[in-house]
C-alpha cells in the first residue's frame, strides 16, 4: 500500500518542521519570538475554530467570546487573588467551553442554523464585550493590567516570563491541541461529525446524535479558544474589551483558517504562518507610508482571493506539492 | 421630564429612520438572494464619506451628495454582483459570508489608507438650526435625514410594487427556480437587488455624513445596528425592516438617558439575542428564511 | 414489527396523508404504491420520525414509536434511505457506510471491516475509497442501500431505491434484498417498477390523494377493481 509510505512521509516532514520550530528561539531574538508566539496562538484559536466550522459545519463568528473570556479569568485570577494560572487555565477551560456549551444549546435547541447561527454568536460576544466595558470589576473600557513580572519571578508557577518562555509554552499548548484535534476528527466523534457537516437529516436517519454531536464540538472548540486567551493575557500583561472582545477579534480569527483551508488539521497552522507575519509587514509598511489600514486592505484581498480563487485553502495544494495526501479523494478531510 | 422623554423619543425615531433604510437594503439583498451582505456598514461608511468629499472639495450641499452616493453605490452593488457575486449563487452559505466579510474588510483597509483615521466632519451653518415645536427643538439635519430616509423607503416599495423590474424582483425572492422558468435574467436581477440594497445603504451614509464624524471604523457598529433591526424587524420582511428600525432608534435613544448612554446597545443586544432564540422569524417575518 | 395506525398529516390545510393503517410482518417485504404525490414520502417519513404525524400512531415491535426522534428510532432497528440520495459528500465511500456501523460500536476498526463487508455485499468494494461526491447514479443508490445497511436494521425502509436503475443495476439490488429478508430483516419499500414490486412484495399497500386504497397480495392488489381504475389502469394490464 502506499498509504504507509505516505504517513511515513508525514512523520517525517512533520518532524523536522518540530524540530526547526524548537531550534529557532537560538537563533532569532525576541522581536521574533514574540511574533512566532502570536502566530501559535492564531494557530491554536484557528484549530479550534476550524474543529467547528470544518470539522461540524457549525459557523461561528464569535469566537472571541471564548478567547476574551479565557484571557479575563486567567488574569483576573492571577491579578486579583494571586493565584497561579496553573489553575487558571483548567478554571478558564471550563468557563469557555462552558459558554460554548449554552451558546450552542440555545442555538441547537432552538433551530438556529447558518447565518442565524452566525449572528447569534456575534450577538454574545458584542454582548460581553458591552457588559465588559461597562464593570467596574475587570476595569470597563480602561482595561486590566498584569503587573509587571517580579525579578524572582519563577516562570515554571508564574507561567509568565520571558519571550523564550511563551514560545515554548504556547508551542507545546499548540502541539497538544493540534494532536487532540487530529485524535478528535479520526475518532468515532470525528466521523459524526462530518457526517453532521454534510447533511444532517440523513446523519440523524443513521443514528447520529446530531444534537448532542454539535454541542460537544462547540465546547471543545471554545474551551480550546479560553485557553489561547489566557495565554494572551499573560504574554501581553494587559486587557481591553475590545481587544479581546471585539468582532473585529473574532473576524480576525477565521482568516487563518480559512486561508490555510478549512476542515484540514494543518490549515490553521499554515494560514497562521502565512497571515500573522503578513499583517505584521502591512502594519509596519503602513506606518513608515502613513497608510493607516494597509493591514486590514491586505487581509480582506488575501480573504477574497482564497474564497473567490481556491476555496479549499492553501494546505491541500501544499499536501499536494510536498505528496502528502493520503487518498486520492481525501481533499477536504486528510491530514 | 416630559418633554426631555419626547425629545430623546423624537431623536431616537429620526435615526431610527435611518437606521431602517440601511437595513432595509439589507433585507432586500437577503430577500432576493439569500445573503447576508456583511459589508453592509462598510457601505455606509463609504456614502458618509461621498457626503463628506462632496462638501469638503466641492462644497456640494446633502442632497445633492446624496444623489452621488445612490449612484456611486448602485454602479457599485450592480458590478459587483455581476462579476463577483454570482459567481457564489450555488456556493455553500459560509463561503457567501466570508466573501462578503472580505469585502468589508477591504472597502475599511481602502477608506482608512484614502482618509486615514481621523474623524472628519461636516461643518455648516445648517448643522446648528432647529425646528420649534411647541416646546420641543428637533434639530433640522436629523428631521430632513429621517424625512429623507422616509421617502426613499416609500418610493423603493412602491417600485418593487409597480415597476416591471420590482415585480420580477419579488417574484425571484418568491422562486429562484420559477422566476427563471418565466423567463427573468436572474443575473441582471440579481445585480440590480445588490445594486439598490448598497445603495440604500450608500443613500444613508450620505444622509447621516452632517450628523456623525466620519471614520472608517465606524462601519461595523453600522452593520450590527442592521442585523439587529433585520432580525428583530424579520429577515426579508421590509415593513419589518421599518418597524425594526424605529424600534431599534427608539430603544438606543431612551436607553442612553434612562441607564448611560454607552449602554444603549447592550439592551438592543439583549432584544436580538431574545428574538433570535423566541421568534427567529422576527417581529413582521412570516416564515424561517432559511 | 411494524404497525401503523391511523396516520394522518395536514399540511396547512392540505391532508397528505389521511387515516392510513397497515402492517408489515416480520421478515417479509412490504410495498407503498401510488401515483406521484399520493402521500407515500409523507407516511416514509412520518415512520422514520422526519415529520410529526398529525393524527396517529407508529408502533414498531410493540412499542410506541410515534414520538421518537430519528435517531432514537435508528436505534430501535429501523433505518431509511432518502429518495433524493444524500450521501454525506465530504467523505470517502466507506467513510460513510462506516458511520451508520458505529452506532453500534465504539471501534473504528471494527467498523471499518463491517463498512467493508457491507460494501463487499452490494459489490461496491472498488469503489470504498472514492469520494462520496463523486459516484455515479447507481452507486449512489447503492451507498445509500449500504448506509442503511451499516446501521443493521431489522426494518429497512428504501425509498425508490431502484428509480433511475438499469434492469441489471436493479437486479442486484433486488437480490441484496432477497438475502436480506431471508436473514429476518424486515424491508418496507415505495418503489415505481411494478414489475419488481409485483416479483418482491408479500403485501403491497396503494395509497392514493393520502387515502389507503387496497392492501393485499400482489395477485389480490392486482385484481383489486379500485386500483385498476385509479392507478395501476393501463400499467396493470401491462404487467
């Protein structure tokens, strides 16, 4: 069979592009580090967007609900009553995928599909953000600092520290996500899900717990999107509604994944790698040319370039360049 | 206090005017196609910005600008319908979205590089004069916007009842299938719906232009403020789209005094979340649209 | 196994389908004839719990099934095909035969040989790992044969599953479901080729404008004066 050789080709090119990521913090300094590190996170937020949308066909358009939401508790916990995001992060895992969890009841239970679907999470995430910016707690619209990290700081219990420290931290949360994921959509649940995806009366004439499906691919998905917040939280050491909360957050959020490919497990990674560093160029070029908004020009022509052009992403193609496709029919589903 | 209450009431329901014709571009864009245009805010903002150059470089006064913006924006709706839109007819329903939301986000990159961020506004005599009724003072911009908005409204239902091109409008929101079979260019008509609902929304832009400091960031706020009032109002529903958007004016205005004033759009938040799961139809909506 | 009483649907003022009881025995085959829009689909899909009944009862094996859900009822045994196919066209041929089996496993392996299997039985075992997307008219109707199949049904509802088919392509459909009945599964079908209906079926029931008509054996239906005039008129002397 060929398939062996071509998961071994995946092993192996999946290996050394590991090991190029755990050997570049050597060589290149904080600045990029920093990037690299907001890349993962777009990635991380992207798997877990993309498990919703590509995986279970539910479109959701307010995903920074969870990512706002994540990033409140762990600082919130960790400012204000010093506790580790050790527990932070379990706390804001359960909080998120929580609030997935209802958001998706109400929607499933009450026969909110599609765009119905789409503006009732748009609906809750503007809704917390006004909420956010209008209590006292998490400091309205004025926003909530971290202090700054104590010169004993130890980074292991703090989970705060230097650049190095997030990369690697948020890379092996990226990792583990990524790997929970990949087990996720080739289990049982993966295979009701697609089925749920592509049509679900007849996905529910075989059996399939439809509703029930959904809702865990909701949760997780949230969940895995709470804990990206925090760690934004704890690398950026400062919080603002609309910077977490914003629409603006949840639209940046499904770029990734979508230029990258949706429903493809190594998507979000790629459209991270390809609209992260690219947006950072177009913010820089901008200031140096007085362009305010080249960024956001650039990302909307990238967007409409891949939905009008090459629907399926760019992973598929790359799969395909570097004979990585399994079957010969696994386009929208292979690794 | 009463006359505070009507005053805060009168203002509310002149936006609210306003707010209707945008969603009701909207609405009519979704009734015919089956598509949330996610740009619709950018659109807007792109008319408020006709408002604004038409006065800043030819000092040309809002009626005027306005005319512009209706044809800007239809020119604009119809060609992009034509060779782009189209092209999504068959397309899955998030693909339609994404395309759109690239579509906002290209027209704020394009207003923020041309403008920059800075707010830009509109300074005339004509902003500082009111109207006295009685008591009440009702600020003369805001009444010839919503009367204008009004009218718009009026004129664009009584098209899509009387005209040739409305009746096959209605009659390819009724069955794509069967407004083909009768021999209407689904294409043009297509076009010509996007065409009228951008500009709509561009007719809009260019009335509130005197009342706002323009900014290209303000486009999402606008096209919030149109899903709300098409959801509660009843997507597809254009009465509901009215409706939708005087109650939506109403409840910002009489909230700003009542709670704060940034709260106003927490409480229209809370009414879509809550029509959305009760009655997804909306208020004047008949059945599920989809 | 199956038992249908008094049935009824009103669409809006339209009565679909109008006070419809039959049953079906256990591992025979039983056929829903009619003219176009005679309440067939409607009843299909009242039984495996697409639509609500307005009126009436559904009782399979003995227990009320009328307010189940699909998939509860999938549970229970009964599995449908859709008359408008709707394989899941994301996935692989075998992919989607492999959902219906893990109903009743949690083990992808163990269902994979089972979707296999299952395949082998239809003869589409080339065809496994083909994108669903892709078949052609026949093999769709056979993936959808084979879904339902997955599911192990002790009723199987197919919905013209032989519609469109060549005699050879329908033929080998016919002789799944000949194997299938003669290891106790009961098959309750609509179908349009009356001359397999007529080789098949222990019991046909003819619906017509959602009115039972006649409920009988091939020969009695056949025979039957109504159904000669309504419906089967110029194909029965035919057959």
């Amino acid at each position: 069979m060929s398939g062996s050789t071509t998961t071994r080709r995946q092993v192996a090119l999946g290996s050394i592009f590991l090991l190029i990521l755990l050997l570049l913090p050597l060589v290149v300094d904080g600045y990029y580090q920093t990037m690299l590190t907001t890349i993962f996170i777009t990635a991380l937020v992207g798997i877990a967007w993309n498990l919703m949308m590509g995986f279970a066909g539910q479109l959701s358009l307010g995903h920074a609900l969870y990512f706002g939401i994540g990033a409140y508790v762990v600082a919130l916990m960790a400012e204000r009553y010093g506790l580790s995001p050790w527990l932070g992060f379990p706390v804001g895992f359960l909080v998120t995928s929580g609030l997935g969890l209802v958001v998706g009841f109400l929607g499933f239970r009450f026969g909110v599909k599609g765009v119905y679907f789409a503006l009732l999470t748009i609906a809750f995430a503007e809704f917390a953000r006004l909420l956010f910016e209008h209590w006292d707690y998490v400091g309205k619209t004025g926003g909530l600092f971290l202090g700054s990290v104590k010169p004993d700081n130890r980074s292991l219990i703090t989970l705060r520290g230097s650049a190095t420290f997030y990369y690697y931290a948020v890379l092996a949360t990226t990792l583990f996500a990524w790997l929970w994921c990949g087990y996720l959509v080739r289990s049982r649940l993966g295979y009701f899900w697609r089925a749920v995806r592509d049509d679900e009366d007849a996905a529910r004439a075989l059996g399939v717990r439809a509703f029930r499906v959904n809702l865990l691919a909701a949760g997780i998905s949230a969940g895995i999107t709470g804990i990206a917040g925090g760690w934004f939280a704890l690398m950026n050491g400062n919080l603002f509604p609309e910077s977490v909360l914003g629409m603006r957050v949840s639209i940046d959020f499904i770029i990734a994944p979508i230029v990258g490919g949706l429903g493809t497990l190594c998507g979000p990674i790629l459209g991270a790698l390809i609209v992260v560093p690219l947006n950072e160029i177009a913010k820089e070029a901008g200031q140096a040319l007085g362009l305010n908004g080249l960024n956001i020009l650039l990302y909307g022509t990238l967007l409409f370039i891949v939905i009008v052009a090459a629907p399926d992403g760019c992973w598929p193609w790359l799969a395909n360049r570097l004979a990585l496709a399994g079957r010969s029919s696994s386009k929208p589903d292979g690794p | 206090m009463i006359e505070l209450y009507a005053g805060v009431a009168i203002n509310g329901l002149m936006i609210g005017a306003v707010y209707a014709l945008v969603a009701t571009g909207l609405n009519l864009i979704f009734g015919v196609m089956r598509v949330v245009n996610f740009a619709h805010g950018e659109i807007v903002v792109g008319g408020m910005y006709i408002g604004y150059g038409a006065w800043a470089l030819l000092g040309l006064p809002t009626s005027v600008s306005v005319a512009l913006a209706a044809i800007v924006m239809f020119g604009f709706g119809y060609c992009f319908q034509r060779l782009i839109g189209n092209q999504f007819a068959n397309r899955p329903q998030h693909a339609q979205f994404v395309l759109y939301i690239s579509l906002a986000l290209i027209i704020t990159g394009g207003l923020a590089m041309a403008f920059g961020p800075d707010p830009r506004s509109i300074q005339s005599a004509a902003s500082f004069s009111v109207y006295k009724i009685g008591s009440l003072r009702v600020d003369a911009t805001r009444l010839q916007a919503a009367l204008s908005a009004a009218g718009v409204i009026l004129a664009l239902w009584l098209w899509l009842r009387f005209s040739l091109t409305g009746k096959a409008l209605q009659a390819a929101s009724q069955n794509i299938i069967g407004g083909r079979a009768i021999g209407i260019r689904i294409d043009h008509v297509f076009a010509i719906a996007t065409g009228i609902g951008f500009a709509c929304a561009g007719i809009a832009g260019a009335l509130i232009a005197p009342l706002y400091d323009t900014t290209p960031y303000l486009s999402a706020d606008f096209t919030l403020i149109a899903f709300i009032i098409v959801i509660v109002g009843g997507l597809a529903s254009l009465p509901g789209a009215m409706l939708g958007g005087l109650i939506i004016g109403l409840v910002e205005g009489l909230a700003a005094i009542l709670f704060d004033p940034s709260a106003k759009s927490l409480l229209s938040y809370g009414l879509l979340i809550a029509i959305l799961l009760f009655r997804p139809m909306g208020l004047l909506g008949k059945r599920r649209a989809l | 196994m199956l038992q249908i009483e008094s049935l009824t649907k009103r669409f809006s003022g339209l009565v679909a389908v109008n006070d419809v009881s039959f049953s079906a025995a256990k591992g025979s085959i039983t056929a829903l004839i009619g003219p176009n829009g005679a309440g067939k689909t409607t009843c299909f899909n009242m039984i495996a719990g697409a639509t609500a009944p307005s009126n009436g009862r559904v009782m399979f094996d003995r227990h009320d099934i009328t307010q189940l859900t699909p998939e509860k009822r999938c549970d229970l045994g009964l599995s449908r095909t859709f008359q408008i196919m709707r394989p899941l066209a994301g996935m692989s041929v075998l992919d989607n035969v492999m959902v219906g089996a893990l109903l009743r496993t949690t083990s992808l392996s163990v269902a994979r040989d089972e979707a296999r299997e299952i395949l082998a039985s239809v003869g589409m075992t080339s065809a496994a790992d083909r994108s669903a997307a892709s078949l052609t008219l026949p093999d769709r109707k056979m993936l959808e044969l084979a879904k339902a199949l997955a599911t192990k049904p002790q009723l199987l509802m197919l919905d013209e599953v032989m519609a469109g088919l060549r005699a050879q392509e329908a033929e080998r459909i016919v002789a799944v479901l000949q194997t299938l009945r003669a290891s106790g599964t009961t098959i309750l079908l609509i179908e349009h080729v009356m001359r397999i209906v007529m080789s098949l079926a222990e019991k046909i029931i003819v619906l017509q404008q959602g009115e039972k008509i006649a409920d009988g054996s091939p020969p009695d239906v056949v025979r039957n004066p109504r159904v000669i005039e309504s419906y089967l008129g110029r194909k029965g002397a035919a057959a």
